[in-house]
C-alpha cells in the first residue's frame, strides 16, 4: 500500500468516525442530513457534517502544499471532533512543527452583552444545555482517538478573555464556529492579523445565523477586506470561507 493511499484511508475513517456516519441507523439520522450538518448529533463528536469537514480536509491539505505558516485553531468546539480531525491531519502527515488550539468556554455560550453587542439582542444560545460540553469531555474525546499531545493546546474561557493574550504567533487556518455576533466579531478582531498571506478564514454558520453573517460583514467592510467569499456548498444554510491574500 502507498503512504498516500494509507493517509487518504485514514483520514476517510476518521471522518466517517467524528461524523458517526458508520452507525447512523443508531441515531435514526438520514444521511444527506447529516452530511450537510443540518441536524444535532446524539453520540457523533461533531455536528458540522461531512461537507464541511471535507472543507477543513481542503485548506488544511492547502496550506501544507504551499508551505503557508502557521497553527490551525476553531473557536467553539463543542465535543471537539472538527479540532480532532485537524490533529489527526497533521499526525497522519507527519507535521510536528504546528499545534492545534481549541478554544471555548466549555460552559456553552454567553449571554448576550447589548450594551456592547446590540445586534445579540435577542439571541438564545446561552439557554441551549446541549451546547454545554465540559473540558474534560472534549480531552477525553480527544484521548479516544489516541490524538491528545502536547501539539493540543486548550484555551478554556469566553473569547474576550482568552483570545487577546492567546500565545499564538501564526495561524494558517482559523475555523470560527461562534454562533453569535460577539463570539464572530471577538474572534475576528484577535485572530484575523495572525492568519499568515495564505492562510483560510473559514465561517461554520455564515449562512444559517443572521448575527454571525452580520459580524463577518461588518468586519470585512472595517478592514476593507475584498477578499471573495466563497460557500461550502451549495445549500442556503452553508458555511463560507475566505483566503486571506493581503
């Protein structure tokens, strides 16, 4: 067997494990829903579906080929299986000079803060119990994979406290699954200037939340970023990405 072909069959393994697409029956799931993420997982470790974990698979195979510095880091974990996939990536090809961040409060998401986020107002999130998942399950999932290293690094907290001080030099693909307008926006602020010429900037809920849209929006238009933004898929509820090229 070549080293290509025993990479590709591993990473299509996992894939099909983080997703729970081997067993579906057990969740009663159709599987074109769960390919698009269109539905909540009970047992899988990710609920952005196939699509857009063959969109990370993309520009994580990118930015290797090109030699684009940088780690890779998503913001809003939940059981872990999208930052999962990203360090099975890199083990799988051998890279020991990147690591993967995991950042999240572990706790669910905040309340909204109208004061300084008026577009927020409103938005429930924070009240969703299945959004909550502990550190110490995300860790554990990650042990389940034999993928918990010293390339993983946890930044535990809301983003407004975690992100300005994170220790990250170079990002090469940022993956934002903040749900809301200040989760996006605090994301943005703190992890756009470290994304190196070259690296991806990819949006899970552009398509399916009107205050993550708005964010992404509103910081491009501040920042005069032209950069084309390009969907995941064809479906309305797709996620987006960009390439940052200045």
């Amino acid at each position: 067997m070549s080293k290509n072909l025993a990479i590709d069959l591993y990473l299509e393994l996992l894939k099909k494990t983080i997703l729970y697409e081997i067993w579906l029956e057990h969740e009663g799931v159709d599987p074109d829903i769960r390919r698009q993420g269109l539905d909540c997982p009970a047992i899988a470790h990710s609920m952005i579906g196939r699509l857009r974990m063959e969109n990370i698979q993309q520009c994580m195979t990118s930015v290797l080929e090109e030699n684009i510095e940088g780690d890779f880091i998503e913001t809003g974990v939940w059981r872990g299986g999208a930052c999962i996939f990203m360090r099975g990536f890199l083990k799988v090809h051998g890279v020991n000079d990147r690591k993967v961040w995991v950042a999240d409060s572990f706790e669910g998401l905040p309340v909204p803060n109208i004061e300084q986020y008026p577009q927020d107002k409103g938005d429930p999130h924070h009240t969703f119990d299945f959004l909550r998942v502990s550190l110490e399950d995300v860790r554990g999932n990650f042990q389940k994979y034999d993928l918990l290293d010293e390339q993983v690094h946890f930044l535990k907290g809301w983003f407004k406290d975690t992100l300005p001080t994170a220790p990250i030099e170079k990002i090469a693909v940022a993956r934002l699954d903040g749900d809301m307008y200040s989760s996006t926006m605090e994301s943005l602020r703190n992890l756009y200037p470290k994304v190196s010429i070259g690296g991806y900037i990819i949006i899970d809920d552009y398509g399916c939340l009107p205050n993550c849209a708005a964010a992404v929006t509103d910081f491009r238009k501040e920042f005069e970023i032209d950069e084309p933004l390009i969907k995941i898929d064809n479906t309305e509820l797709t996620g987006a990405y960009w390439r940052k090229i200045k």
